[in-house]
C-alpha cells in the first residue's frame, strides 16, 4: 500500500516538474543552444519517468484486480457449493427434565418407601431384645435403608443416614429410632 501510495506521489512530482518546465520554458525562452538541449533532457526524462510510473501502477493495479477476480471466484464456488464442515459435539446429551406431576409421583413413591422402611424398623425395634440377634437385625435394617437411599436419592440422604449411624448408642432399640428419626427428617425434605 505505501510502495502505492509513493510510486503515485513521484508520478505527481514528475508530472509537475514536467508543466513548470514547459511553463518556464514558454515564459523564458533561451537560445542558448546548451540551456535549450538541458531543458530537452529534463523534459523527456520527466515524461520518460511519468511513463515508467504509469506502466508500473498500470501492472501492479491488473495484478490487484487480477487478485481480487480469484477471491470472487473462490467466493462465489463456496456459495454455490458450500464446502462441508464436520462439527465434533462434546456436549453430553440434554437430561431429561421431569415435568411437576412426574416429580411430585416420584416423590410421594419415596415417601412411601421411606414410611415402610420406618415401620419395618419399629417391627425390630419392638421384637428385638439386646443382644447379637437384635444387633444383627439393625445392622441388616440399615443396610436395606443405605441401599433404597443410595439407588433413589442423592449422596446428601446418604451422608445424613450414615452420619446418624454413626452415633453408636449403647441400646440398639434406641439407635433404630434416631435412624427412624433421620428417615422422618427425609419424610418432610420430600414434601410437595
């Protein structure tokens, strides 16, 4: 753009030393033959240096447009024929959001679950005197809580159910309830 932009500059330079001499020549005439022969040469040499610049813009403006014909072209065929882009998607799959209805049904069948779970543990409790046996039925009590709560709910149910067992008291009657207490905490977490 700037070898344009100055090649364009010297042509005019050239172009306007070429009028002042045909000016000066015409308002001061010489007949020195020797002033006469060096105003011949500055002329043709300023026409010859014209000449030479407009050749010069004249092949460097066909080889732009010659340029700019091929990128018409290349935009046109890509408009025609639109070259095929393969997209690779690492997005996973949308989940599948469950209207009001199917979460307040899904809710209220581990609501159930959760009251069968709590009566099954009042069973154990008031059947189970202390001892290994009683130890035993807690134990697979629990076990059969920590697995409905591991398949139908998430980790935070788990981490309180296991938090509360954890507690160890020394009556297993005692401990069935605070787990039967935990569930009745779920119980209301899981209202509509």
């Amino acid at each position: 753009m700037w070898l344009g932009v100055m090649l364009a500059v010297v042509l005019g330079l050239a172009t306007f030393y070429m009028a002042y001499l045909g000016v000066h020549v015409t308002l001061h005439p010489t007949e020195e033959p020797r002033t006469r022969r060096r105003y011949k040469i500055k002329f043709w040499a300023s026409g010859g240096i014209a000449l030479i610049l407009i050749a010069n813009q004249t092949v460097r403006n066909a080889q732009m447009q010659s340029a700019i014909t091929r990128q018409l072209a290349d935009i046109d065929r890509n408009t025609q024929k639109p070259p095929t882009v393969s997209v690779q998607n690492n997005i996973p799959p949308a989940q599948i959001i469950m209207g009001d209805e199917a979460e307040k049904a899904r809710r209220k069948l581990i609501r159930e679950q959760l009251g069968k779970l709590i009566t099954e543990g009042d069973s154990i409790a008031n059947s189970c005197a202390q001892g290994a046996a009683c130890k035993a039925a807690r134990r697979r009590w629990e076990s059969k809580v920590e697995s409905y709560l591991r398949s139908n709910l998430d980790s935070s149910f788990m981490i309180r159910f296991k938090f509360n067992e954890g507690s160890m008291l020394p009556n297993e009657t005692k401990q069935i309830g605070e787990d039967q207490s935990t569930l009745i905490g779920f119980l209301d977490d899981l209202k509509d």
